[in-house]
C-alpha cells in the first residue's frame, strides 16, 4: 500500500517529504494549471522531493498527440513516471501502445467493466474518483469493491482517489483499494484523531521519561 499527495505545489511536496509516510505525488491538469510555473519546470521541482512515483496526466486529445505527450513526460520524470491516461476508447488504446515501456494508469474509471479493460491494456494502476463516484453512481465505495472483484489476481492494482474524509479513506481501503491519493489537508485529517491527542496529554501529566518530566 502507498498514500500519495495529490498536489502540484512544491512547498506541500516539501512537506510531506519530511513526513516520511507519503510515498509520491499525484498531479492533473487542474493542479498543475494552478501553479505559477510552467508544467515541465513544476514536474522537475516536484520530482526533486519525492524518491517515489510522480503521476502525469495525458491532456492532449488524439493518439499522436497523447502518444508524444506521454513520451515527453518520461523525459522528464524518467523511471518515477506514472501516466494517467482517461478512460475512454481512445485512452485505453494509448495505454495498449504506451504500457511495455512506460507505467500507465487509467484515471476516471466509473465502472468494474472498465477495470477489465484496464487490465487488459496493459495498465498497472486503475484509479477511482470514490466521492465523485458517489455523487455521480451512488456509491463511490462499492464501484471500489466491483473493481476489486473483477481485478482481483492480476497486477493491476487500485488508487483510489476524491477522497472527502478520514472514514471514507478507511472504507476505500477496505473496499479493496491497494493506494490513496490524497489532497494535504485530508493527508494531515487522516493522521489525526482528537482522541489520541487527548491521550497523549493525559499520559504527559505527571508522567516521566528519558528526558525527565515532562
């Protein structure tokens, strides 16, 4: 299992990197258009604080196009590249052409059925949007589970992804998903319970250690 940032920014990869349980860093347009340098300059800096994956999103929309696109991020991020490739008959078709040499992804996945096909177009990684999926399907964490189900024995493994709160991580996992990506703040959620704070004060009172009293 490895939980990821799914962030652009390069002070919050920084930050985490200190952590030491986060494990890579997941990136989309979106994110990327939100930093105030160009994509190729914010995938280098971001690549300079993980010794993990850094995950790319094809935004190019014909085969050469997505082909060249994939391509040149592999230039960029070498051996850590992860190309997130969309769902759609297109995409599945570009990770088919793209999977023997450079580690795919297929990013938007809605249902078990495109998880088969996922997996047979070569992709390691299928990703859910588990709260996107909730408010567009029902249930975000049962489309996780069919996925599992039908992905179940082979090498392709789950991120999921769109993840809202600390309990809907936990269920993802349970669900079957093998990955989170998570935004910092819900990464910061996740690590945290006020109980334990709590506890780690009422220990504190009083108590001694290898420093003396606390």
């Amino acid at each position: 299992m490895a939980i990821y940032l799914d962030s652009a920014s390069a002070s919050e990869a920084e930050a985490v990197k200190l952590w030491g349980w986060v494990k890579g860093i997941t990136t989309n347009p979106t994110l990327l258009s939100q930093s105030d340098t160009p994509p190729e300059t914010t995938l280098k800096k971001l690549l300079a604080l993980t010794n993990g994956p850094l995950y790319y999103q094809l935004v190019a929309s014909d085969k050469a196009g997505m082909l060249a696109e994939g391509r040149k991020a592999f230039e960029i991020i070498g051996s850590q590249t992860i190309l997130k490739i969309p769902a759609t008959p297109l995409g599945f078709e570009v990770v088919a052409c793209l999977s023997s040499e450079i580690t795919c992804s297929v990013t938007a996945i809605y249902s078990a059925a495109q998880a088969a096909v996922a997996r047979e177009a070569g992709a390691k990684i299928a990703i859910a949007y588990v709260n996107r999926a909730t408010r567009l399907l029902g249930d975000g964490i049962a489309l996780v589970r069919d996925m599992a189900s039908v992905l179940k024995g082979s090498d392709t493994e789950i991120l999921a992804a769109s993840i809202k709160s600390p309990e809907e991580a936990a269920a993802s996992l349970q669900a079957g998903a093998h990955h989170l990506t998570l935004p910092l703040a819900m990464l910061q959620a996740i690590a945290t319970h006020e109980f334990s704070q709590k506890t780690v004060e009422e220990f504190a009172k009083g108590g001694v250690g290898l420093n003396g009293v606390v």
